[in-house]
C-alpha cells in the first residue's frame, strides 16, 4: 500500500518556525519530482515549492527566501523548512508524488497574528 505521510504541522505566531516532513512508503521517491501544495480555509489548494530527482526546486513567490525543500532519497523523505512564518502561510500542507500523482492527507499549519 503506498502511502505519502506529511508531519511537523502545528500552530506558530509570526515570525515562527516550522519543519514539515512526507515519508513515502510503498514507494520509491527517488525517480519522482516531489511537491508541497497548501490549501487555505475556503481557497484552492496552491503550489508552494518542488524539488527534482536531482535536488532542482522552485517556489511559489510569496515563499522565496523563507522555505526550503529538501529531499533524502535514502530516507524516502522530502522536508519543507519555513522560516518567517506569516498569517498567510496557514492551510493545510500536502506532498506530493508528481509522477505517480500520490498525494498524503495533509498536515496542519497554523499562523497567529
């Protein structure tokens, strides 16, 4: 059974630090461009960073220079660092497999004011 579980979600003020993690299992990631998404209360789920087989990444505007994606192919995870956490950031964090289209069920993150 594959499965692509997030973790690391949580309730932060601005200015806040949060370290997201999806470990894949019934799968391998290594040949897969990996992804975060967010979905906002009563918005549509958005891209947020990506990351290559060969550790290329991008990131929506708002996020760059405040997360990092990262990936351990050893490990079958890939890591998302947000620094600089704003009330925007909140919504819940998917990863997903782009190629194999997996998505896990989402994590949490929540950014007061």
């Amino acid at each position: 059974q594959v499965q692509l579980v997030e973790s690391g979600g949580g309730m932060v003020q601005t200015g806040g630090s949060l370290r997201l993690s999806c470990t894949a299992s019934g799968t391998s990631i290594g040949s897969s461009t990996m992804q975060w998404y967010r979905q906002a209360p009563g918005k549509e789920r958005e891209f947020v960073a990506l990351i290559t087989p060969d550790g290329y990444s991008q990131y929506q505007d708002s996020v760059k220079g405040r997360f990092t994606i990262s990936r351990d192919n050893a490990k079958n995870t890939v890591e998302l660092r947000m620094n600089g956490l704003e009330p925007t950031d909140t919504g819940v964090y998917y990863c997903n497999d782009f190629e194999k289209n997996y998505w896990g069920q989402g994590t949490q993150v929540t950014v007061s004011s």
